[in-house]
C-alpha cells in the first residue's frame, strides 16, 4: 500500500545495437516498436498514404511498402514524405529499387543481400549508399526463400538453417564494413521460429525484428504471434514486432500492441477484466463486457474496469480495479478506487460505468 505501481518484468532485454530507423529507435534501450505492413499497391498513392495514416492512428510506429516494380519506386518519394511514421521499403532482387528507395529518403530498406549477390558489387555499393545516407538495412530470412545452399545443407528451414542463413546474409554486408542491420527469421511454425531467434540471438547482437510468418487469418495468427513473441519476449529477445495476419493491417497492429501490453514491455491503456461467467452468473457478462468495451473503445488512459457476473469474485475483482461493477440481483454495485459508490438498477449499468470512467480519465488527464 503506498508503493508506487511499478510494472513487473519478464527478463531484461538482451543488449542489442541500436539503430534508427527515422524517428524510432530499434534495439539498445529503446523500447519494442510494432510495425505493420501496407496491403495497397504501392504505386497507388493516394491509397498508400490513407492506409498509412489509419495504421499511424492505430499506433503502428513503423511501416513497410512492397516495391516490386519502377512504378512502385517513383511512388517513394511522395510517400516517405508526406508518412508520419518511418516508412521502409520492402525489396527483393533489384538491386536499383535500392538505391531508389535510399535516394527517395525511405528510413530503411529491407533487402537480402544474398539475392543481389550475383550482381557485381552491388553489396558493397548498397552498404556504402545505405551508410552515406544513415539508412538501416533489415534482413529478412523466410523460411520460404532460403537460400537454395542452406536447403541442401539442411533439408528443410530448419532453426539452424535460419540462423545460420540470416548470420551468412550479414556477413555479406559485414565484409563492406556494414553493420547497419537488423534481422528476422520468419517461419510459419512458431516453435521453429522461437528456436531460430534463440540461436540469432546467442550468436550475434543485432536488433531482431520478430514475426511469424504467414501466421494465418486474425484468429490463428493472433495466437501465432502471441506466442511466439510471448515467449521470446519473455527471455528478453525481440526489439521490434510485426504480426502478420490475413486480415486489414491495422488489425496487425491491435495484436501487437497488445501483446507488448500484456508482457508489461508499454503501459497498459484500458484493460477490462471481465470473468468469463458461470452458472452463478446472474447477469449477461458478455454482453455487459462488449458494451463496456464497445463504450470506452479508444481511451489511452490505463484504466482496469472490472465487469463482474456475481458478488463470489466480484466485489473482489471490482475493488481491485479503478472501476468496476458487481452484479447481483438485477443491479449493480458500481466501484471507484475500492469503495462502492453506488448501486445502479442492471439496466444502467453500462452507462454509469462509462461515465465513471470518463470521469476517472479526466482526472488522470489532468494530473
Ligand atoms: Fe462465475 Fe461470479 Fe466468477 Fe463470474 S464472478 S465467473 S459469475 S463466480
């Protein structure tokens, strides 16, 4: 009592290098960034730069754009400029859409170099742009595109393979004096993944990047990733996320900022800890928790607001929380900070508690 409410960790972060990607710190101390991906064409402006700007008011803090063709390299310029977050351009096999997305004041590129290694020098004259111009270079091993070496070696993507493919890539850069990177090892499998980033990161001290792969529609995916990053960021591993979900980007970006939440690695915002009912219930949780949700949607502050079905757990629950209601008998008793402030006929619970809750809000605000 009295104490200060200071966030219980996991682990320490492993010590990574930092490096800039525009305006965000990746790695070292900063703290873990989500980022997204656009679905739009890339060449498409307009739609880019909408769809940009609803992945920023959702809080994604980096993003990446595919840039498969010239059409998509013209359109860098425009949208590394006119983005609010860091925008990173996402290249595989041409060496020139590099040097476009460089000129084009993108904040980073992800790029293999062990794609454009065939092309003569172009490591070296990637490394010394990308260096010239303070431009990180994210290497991203897919279980899907290993190196055609390393399959043979292997067998399969396996942990070793991926690490070992994502260590080779960078050591490409490395003989250029390039040290500008960050790494991922994607994989669709979550166990492989997570052993794949456990041997990257006893073995070097770049900042990871971490996604699954190909995790799935939104509810596998979100599992998925949870997981995978859960476990990681348990042990301390990972200095950015991405989740990958076949579903709208921004929904990527709900999921990972809730994961970094839930590890206590950002603040909580709001957090409604409802129980999930029983047959003591005496009111219809669901419902009374998806309206709560659905009536404090978007609140920054960290609120917990408990929405209890019965006086068992309920009066327990509530007091614990900033707010929150016991139901019984078709009312409520409604708790602010751990006193019952009142109780409310069933029917007006869901409003007295968002009121309660906007009231809560301004005083934090204001403090
Ligand atoms: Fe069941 Fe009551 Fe616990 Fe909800 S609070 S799960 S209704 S005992």
């Amino acid at each position: 009592l009295g104490m200060p409410d200071v966030p219980i960790k996991l682990a320490d972060r492993r010590k990574t290098r930092q490096i800039q990607v525009g305006s965000v710190a990746v790695g070292g101390d900063a703290p873990v960034s989500v980022q997204s991906m656009t679905t739009t064409r890339t060449s498409d402006i307009g739609a880019t730069l909408q769809q940009i700007a609803e992945l920023t008011a959702s809080g994604c803090q980096i993003v990446r754009v595919a840039c498969p063709t010239q059409d998509d390299a013209d359109a860098l310029a425009t949208i590394a400029r006119k983005s609010q977050i860091p925008v990173i351009a996402d290249i595989h096999f041409q060496p020139k859409y590099v040097f476009a997305a460089i000129d084009a004041g993108c904040a980073a590129v992800r790029v293999n170099p062990g794609n454009i290694k065939q092309f003569d020098d172009k490591v070296k004259e990637i490394a010394k742009a990308a260096s010239a111009a303070g431009v990180p270079i994210r290497i991203g091993v897919n279980a899907g595109s290993l190196d055609r070496r390393l399959m043979e070696k292997y067998g399969k993507a396996t942990p070793e393979a991926l690490a070992e493919s994502a260590l080779w890539e960078a050591s490409l850069f490395e003989e250029h004096d390039f040290r500008d990177i960050k790494i991922s090892v994607k994989h669709n499998d979550p166990v492989i993944m997570v052993n794949a980033y456990r041997l990257l990161a006893q073995q070097c001290d770049y900042p990871l990047h971490l996604g699954v792969t190909e995790a799935g529609p939104a509810f596998q995916g979100t599992i998925k990733s949870a997981v995978a990053f859960g476990a990681l960021l348990a042990e301390g591993i990972g200095d950015t996320i991405r989740v990958s979900l076949s579903a709208p980007p921004v929904e990527e970006v709900k999921v990972g900022i809730q994961i970094l939440e839930s590890l206590n690695l950002r603040q909580r915002r709001l957090e409604i800890v409802s129980c999930p009912s029983c047959g003591r219930a005496q009111v219809d949780v669901y419902k009374l928790a998806d309206q709560v949700s659905a009536g404090l949607e978007g609140m920054e502050v960290p609120l917990r607001v408990a929405v209890m079905g019965c006086v068992v757990n309920g009066p327990g629950e509530a007091r614990e929380a900033d707010l929150g209601v016991a139901s019984g008998n078709g009312k409520g008793q409604i708790f602010v900070k751990g006193e019952v402030i009142k109780t409310v006929p069933e029917s007006m619970i869901v409003e007295t508690l968002i009121d309660e809750a906007m009231k809560l809000a301004e005083q934090m605000e204001a403090a």
